[in-house]
C-alpha cells in the first residue's frame, strides 16, 4: 500500500493511492495515518479494504507529511560509506545518531525556508523508516516486524549552523521546513529489500545525488534493533537513515549551498518523488 495525507497544512485526512492514482479517502476508517492505525493489524485491514467504494480526494489536492503526529524524528549521520568518503570524515564504527526537531516536518512538496542567517544550506536525500509497533530491546532480526513502512525524506541541512555554532549537529537539521516527508508511506511489501533502493536529487535541473541504498553501512533492520537499545520507540516515530554523495558541501572545488528561488527535485525508487522551492524564512 501507499498511504498518505492530503489536504491542507495542519487538516490533513488520511487515504491510500489506488491503482490508478487517484487517492482513495481514508478519514472514515482511520483518523490519521499516525500512531495505532500504523500497526500490523490495522494494515492489514486497510489492505483488505474494497477502495473502489471509498470517496475520492480532490484532484490536484495538496500531499501532506505520509505521516501525523510524529512523536520522534531521528536521524543517522554518515552512513553511506561513499558519502563518509567525500566529506573526510572515518566510517563510524556505530550508528551517529540525533534529532530533527518535529517542527521541522513539512510535506514533500511544500516551500522550503531559508533560515535567517543562513549561508550553508544543503540538501539529502535520504530513506525514511516508520514505526508501527513499540519497539525496546529488539533483535535486528525481529525489527522487520516493527517497521510499518518507508518513505522519501529531504534530510535539509544548515552546515553553518550544524558544525560552526558549538557542535551540536541539531542546530542545523531542526529549522522549520527542513523536514520534508512523502510522498507516501509505502508498506514493506511493495519496497522488497529496503537494502537495495536507487535514490537521486537534483538541483535547478542538475543532477547533484545519484546512489543506492547498497552503500549504505548500517541497513534498516540493524538501525531500528540498536535505537531500541536506548531508547523506546513508538508507532509513527520516523528514522531518516543517511545519504549518499553529493551534497552541497561536498562539491569540489568549491561547495555550492542553497539560494532563495532555488528548486530541489528527488526521489527514491518505489517511494515517489518530491519538489521544494526555496524561499525566504
């Protein structure tokens, strides 16, 4: 299934994409594609829904975050081997973990801020995993399990502020708008090996990201197990999980970062693709 939420920012209703892709109207089944309707029991009930008899969102209608009521936004730190290599930094021998502020959340495509201040914005294309099921003290091959489904996720970042203000990485992944999600939730099913997942982005038409989930160091399955080792996670916690090369801060011989009117485009394969504007904060 592809679950999502249209409408607008801060009234989105829940439904599911058909098979020809319109989106069927969920908000008399589900309240929200948030928390208990995330849990193996209830996709399988929306699985075996009869869409055909669902009311149809507006076409055209706005696409919100795949998912509501994001409890955690965690995020892993270079964990694409390639990606480690371009930026200089060793291929760490755990998981880098912090926190995208749940504030910054926004559909996948909605306006993207420029914060005030800001002169090292970067893009990141990375896979996002959703939680379904309370998730604490978990084995890497039981997390499967747990995971209710997979999403695109522009991980945006201010380099400025992520690495020159003190050393607290949150500074810079937290703005408002830096959180882009979506275009769907899609359920494990339909993504096969989340191992193994074409992934790009492009800038005012320039192709900048061009990779695999392959590169990637630490997998889904083992992210999710060590994360419920410190701490519980809960349906509808989201984990953005790395990207691969060529962001801006990594281009030679000069880094390029994002301007005001700038356009990003992205995607990963089975989970759709998004687009962001750059405007002023």
């Amino acid at each position: 299934m592809k679950l999502v939420r249209f409408g607008a920012a801060g009234a989105e209703r829940p439904g599911v994409v058909v098979a020809d892709g319109s989106i069927a109207d969920l908000s008399g089944v589900i309240p929200d594609v948030a928390g208990a309707a995330l849990s193996p029991e209830s996709l399988q009930q929306l699985a075996a829904l009869d869409a055909a008899k669902l009311p149809r969102a507006p076409r055209g209608a706005r696409l919100g975050p795949c998912v509501g009521g994001v409890g955690k936004f965690i995020a892993i730190g270079l964990n694409y081997a390639d990606h480690a290599a371009e930026t200089g930094a060793k291929i760490p021998s755990e998981p880098i973990v912090f926190m995208k502020a749940t504030s910054c959340i926004v559909g996948p495509n909605d306006t993207v801020l420029k914060p005030r201040g800001s002169f090292k914005m970067d893009w990141e294309v990375e896979l996002g995993v959703v939680i379904g099921s309370h998730t604490s003290y978990i084995s890497e091959a039981d997390a499967p399990r747990h995971i209710a489904g997979y999403c695109t996720i522009n991980d945006i970042s201010e380099r400025h502020f992520q690495t020159e203000r003190g050393g607290q990485w949150d500074k810079g992944k937290g703005c408002d708008t830096f959180g882009p999600l979506g275009p769907w939730l899609v359920t494990p099913d339909e993504v096969g090996d989340p191992g193994n997942l074409s992934m790009w982005l492009e800038v005012n038409g320039v192709r900048r990201q061009t990779g695999s989930t392959k590169t990637m160091i630490f997998k889904p399955a083992f992210i999710v197990s060590y994360l419920s080792q410190f701490m519980s996670l809960q349906p509808g916690d989201v984990i953005t999980t790395g990207t691969p090369p060529g962001v801006g801060m990594g281009i030679k011989p000069e880094p390029i970062f994002l301007n005001v009117g700038d356009v990003m485009e992205l995607g990963i394969e089975k989970l759709g693709q998004q687009r962001q504007v750059v405007a002023a904060a």
